[in-house]
C-alpha cells in the first residue's frame, strides 16, 4: 500500500510553470488522504483567476496515479484556505528572494 509519504514525494514533481518551483514547496497542496487504494489530494493556486488547475489535476493523477498501489487519484481544487506566501517553504521563499 502505498504511503503518504510517498505520495508528498511524487507531489515535488507538479511544477508551477510561471515560478518554476513545485506546488509542494509552494505551500499549495493543503492535504493529502489515503482511503483503500484511492488518493484524494486537496490543492489550490496562488490566485483564482489562475486559469492552470485542470492541468495541474492531470499532473497529480499522473506522478500519483505512477505509484504502487494506488487504484484512483482524486485532485480537488479548493480555495479556502486562501492561499498566501506564508504557506511556502523556506526553500521556496529564498529562490523567490522572499
């Protein structure tokens, strides 16, 4: 079965192509849950009028859905809680010179 772990692992590979650095470090994945083999992740965007989160969906299913013993993956595009630059890593905020 696969972890949640591994899950935030693969998550590092969604990159947000106008930063240039990945949604987890970006602070803009907000939950991840394992129910059977079924992986439900929760995830916004740094603003609503954002038009990048199907596609972003369709990168989660596909790192996600690679990994051993998952069955489905489930993006959810919420925005509440808003989204701010205080949710980003200390990686993301020196490479962003924040």
């Amino acid at each position: 079965m696969v972890t949640e772990e591994e899950i935030w692992s693969a998550l590092h590979a969604v990159i947000d192509p106008e930063l240039e650095l990945d949604f987890v470090d970006l602070g803009l994945v907000y939950n991840v849950r394992i129910e059977d083999a079924d992986v439900h992740i929760e995830f916004t965007l740094t603003t609503p009028a954002c038009g990048i989160g199907p596609m972003v969906a369709d990168e989660m299913d596909e790192v996600v859905g690679s990994l051993e013993g998952v069955r489905s993956v489930f993006p959810r595009l919420i925005f509440e809680p808003r989204w701010t630059p205080d949710k980003m890593s200390e990686d993301a905020r020196f490479a962003l010179g924040l």
